[in-house]
C-alpha cells in the first residue's frame, strides 16, 4: 500500500506503510549466521530495496537479505559489534 504525495510540478514521491506482524528468532549467536524472519505486509520483493539492522543507531548488525516477498524477509545476520565500539571512557 502507497500514497502519492505532490511535491511540485515535475515530481511525485511515494511513501510505502510496511507493517510487521512477527519476527523470529527473537535470540541468535553474537557470532553472526543466524537467519532472521521478518513476517508483515508490504515489503518489496527486490532483495536490494530492503534494509534490515539489529541494535541500536550506533551499535548495529546488518543483516543480509536472503529472500524477499511482499509478506516476509529472510536475511542473515552479521557478527554482532562490540558492545561500545567507538566508545571512549576517561577514567
């Protein structure tokens, strides 16, 4: 589902709703490998057009997608980040 939003004369852009109605496993290994399922509505099927992290914004894994279809994602996760990476503490 899409909407299309004016934004002048010579360009539209359209904004997807993408909903998620499960996710699974909800634990895997700091090692990486694990293959994560995202279950939900309206994703793109094109394996490049989605993007999937774990984490936080400055302490993430990205998880890379193995297949794609509008109601579900499978993608497999990278080794997690240490915890704090890029952190420097004064102590």
């Amino acid at each position: 589902m899409g909407a299309a939003i004016p934004t002048d004369a010579d360009t539209v852009a359209f904004k997807y709703q993408t909903s998620i109605s499960s996710i699974s496993p909800t634990v895997g290994s700091i090692h990486g490998g694990t293959i994560i399922t995202i279950a939900g509505d309206n994703f793109s099927p094109i394996l490049s057009e989605n993007l999937v992290t774990v984490g936080n914004l400055h302490n993430y894994a990205k998880c890379n997608m193995v297949s794609a279809t509008k109601t579900e994602l499978k993608c497999r996760l990278e080794k997690a980040p240490m915890p704090n990476a890029g952190v420097i503490q004064d102590g």
